[in-house]
C-alpha cells in the first residue's frame, strides 16, 4: 500500500488498523479513492465517506462513537 493509499484509508476510517487487527475489518468505513481529501488540503481536510473528518472540533468525535453498535 502506498502512502496516499493508506492515509486515504485513515482519513476515511480513522480506526481501520484497529479494526483489522481486531478481525473486525466489516466494521471500517472504505475508502472509494475518491481524491476529495486531497483537493482541499490546504483548506481542509474532508471525505465523502465519513462525513466528521475535518469537523471534529465542531461535532465532536461522540457521533463516530455511536455509529458502531
């Protein structure tokens, strides 16, 4: 896996190594290579998959908590 490959894969599922180390890799999010993270770095980071990614401050990280079951 190449760098952008794996930083795309946490930026969309921030814990994506988590989860597979736990075998529980149906969990993560997936990354569909989309580039919208890239295209606005400088702006700010964002995804199209996990929509909390650049708004943590703002929404706090308890709605990523409460996804998983």
């Amino acid at each position: 896996m190449d760098m952008v490959g794996a930083a795309r894969a946490y930026i969309a599922e921030p814990e994506f190594a988590r989860n597979a180390q736990l075998g529980q890799s149906h969990r993560s999010r997936r990354c569909i290579a989309c580039n919208h993270c890239l295209e606005g770095i400088l702006a700010g980071v964002n995804c199209v998959i996990n929509p909390t990614t650049g708004r943590e401050k703002v929404w706090g990280s308890q709605i990523v908590a409460e996804r998983r079951p």
